[in-house]
C-alpha cells in the first residue's frame, strides 16, 4: 500500500538541501538543470578556411537565466550558479574540397579548451563536439569551427544542425 504526504510548503531547517528517504538522498534547487540555453544561427555566415572562427549563434530560442548573450555569440555562468556543465555544438558547413577536415572548439574565458575534428567526404558536412567543464561565475563559453584547406566556408543557418546548448549539471 502506497502513502502519501500533501503539504503546501516545506522549508529546510538548515544546509542547502533536503534529505529524503533512508539512503540519505538530497535534492536542492528546484529540481532543473538550470541555467538551460540552446541557441542557433539564423542566416548564412561565410568565412575563410583554415581560420579559427566564432560561430555567430544570434538567436537564442531557450535561455532560462538569460545568460547566452547573443550579441556576443556567448555562454556566461551567472552569479551564484557555477558548477560542473555540459556543452554539445554543432556546426553544419558547406567545405572547399570533399577531403577536408572539420574541426569544432569549446573556448573557455578567450582561450581553446576543447576540440574535435572531422574528415569531410561530401561538400557537406557537420563539425560536432561535447564536452563537460567545472565553471565559476563569470567564465564564458564560446564555439569556434575552422576548416582545413582554403577557399570560403558557408555555415548553413538550418534550425537543425547548427546548434549550441549547455545546462549546468552540478552546483559548485
């Protein structure tokens, strides 16, 4: 037979989270991986390859703490929610050359963090790359992608496959 407890409120008494049932499980916050973004690109983008470029994300369609700032096509943790987050990008590209390499960077704070690459062998082709990072307040994220060979590169705006988005999965 199941019980169940109704209550309008509960407040703990001390700490940052409430302890539920035997094996000391804790819950804090209200239970989201909060902030939460994901934005897109809206338009085409072109640039040279074999250059590291910021990705323009100009749109965000989700941002819980309105952290993703899409004049500077970035991530920032806000106050009082660093911790352990989660980033996945990908980058829809039409490339020079069928053997070309795509390549996908997480730039924490100005600096390269993160990257992965790829082996094109269409004109088409998706630079992909996850990663997971501990962040204070403050630090920012941003995407690079850069192509090898030379020629211009088009960043095809589709909704679907040129994406970023990041939750914070851990407080501090």
């Amino acid at each position: 037979m199941a019980s169940q407890l109704k209550v309008n409120e509960i407040i703990k008494q001390s700490g940052s989270s409430i302890t539920i049932g035997v094996d000391g499980d804790t819950v804090s916050g209200p239970f989201t991986n909060t902030p939460f973004f994901e934005a897109r690109r809206s338009g085409a983008h072109s640039f040279s390859a074999g250059t590291a470029t910021k990705v323009p994300f100009n749109v965000a369609n989700i941002d819980t703490d309105s952290a993703f700032d899409t004049s500077n096509n970035r991530f920032t943790v806000p106050s009082g929610k660093a911790g352990k987050y989660f980033f996945y990008a990908s980058v829809y590209q039409e490339v020079p050359s069928n053997d070309d390499r795509v390549f996908c960077y997480f730039y924490q704070n100005g600096s390269n963090k993160y990257n992965t690459g790829l082996w094109g062998k269409t004109s088409k082709c998706t630079a992909l790359a996850s990663v997971y990072l501990d962040l204070s307040a403050g630090d920012y994220i941003e995407v690079y992608t850069n192509t090898e060979g030379s020629g211009t590169v088009n960043i095809d705006p589709s909704d679907i496959y040129t994406r970023f988005f990041g939750m914070r999965i851990t407080g501090a």
